[in-house]
C-alpha cells in the first residue's frame, strides 16, 4: 500500500514509520504545487514523502539502537534554526537527519524558519535517498524536544 505525508510533520513520521511500520521510498517536491492557497501550506509547499506499507511484512521493525552512533546530517542550533553538516562528507553506513517537534508551531512566529527547515530536509533527505540510504525509523524525544529520521545504507 502506498501513501504521502509531509516529512516535516513529527506526528505522521512516528505514526507512518513507527506506528505502522511503512517506509519512506520517494522524495517528492511540490507534489501539489508549491501554492495551493490552503493556509497549512503558505510559503512552505507540498513537499511529500511517498511510504509504502508492505502488509505481510508483520508490523513495524525493532528499533535498531545502533542507528544513535551514526552521523548527523541536519540538526537543530539553539534557536531553532536547521543546521545542516556537508552532505557528502559522512560516508558512514548511518545517518540522522533531524526535524522539528512540531512545524506548525513556527507557523505564526516565524515563517522563514519554516522555509529554511523545508529547505534544509528537502536537501538532506533527498540526497540520502540518491546515496542509497532508506529511511529505517523516526524517534522523537518529547523531553528533549528533538526528532529524527534514522537513514541507513544496506539491504531492507
């Protein structure tokens, strides 16, 4: 079965991935345009992650511990801004690229770090995705207020 979300969206990426146990398999850009006019969108576009659920697999994956000694790829400063490492430079069999807790509460505030977060992951996810890395988990720390995709080279 095959679905979109937005990558940015912290809740859908722990349902999709986590929950479910589907698979980000495609990075789209703009799948509905970059201006719908719907105000969930204004200024950030309809950038879509394509997941596919393989029913018979049996439910989403153990999480793999192993995936926190990998290589950041894109995180947070301390004001929330997106800071992303040289993509390229890892060459690690693990990666993690880093999301906001929740985009929708940068909406009123400050739309030009939602620009620059949509910005930052369409860059680091889409060149995961031609590295050969396949998206494996999402964590989402609500203590810490940090979430992640946890990417990684290999066979499924």
């Amino acid at each position: 079965m095959l679905w979109t979300y937005d990558p940015l969206v912290a809740r859908n990426a722990h349902l999709n991935i986590v929950r479910l146990g589907a698979r980000p398999v495609e990075y789209v850009r703009d799948l509905y345009g970059s201006d719908t006019t719907s105000s969930l969108h204004a200024g950030l576009g309809t950038d879509r992650f394509v997941v596919e659920w393989r029913l018979a697999d049996g439910g989403p994956a153990a999480a793999d511990p192993d995936l926190w000694s990998s290589a950041i790829v894109l995180n947070v400063d301390d004001d929330g801004e997106p800071l992303p490492s040289p993509l390229g430079a890892e060459g690690g069999r693990r990666v993690r690229v880093e999301i906001p807790l929740d985009i929708d509460e940068l909406v009123p505030k400050r739309e030009a770090t939602r620009r620059r977060w949509r910005e930052a992951t369409r860059a680091a996810l889409e060149w995961g995705l031609a590295e050969g890395y396949r998206v494996l988990g999402f964590d989402c720390s609500t203590p810490a207020r940090r979430c992640w995709y946890l990417l990684a080279r290999g066979p499924r």
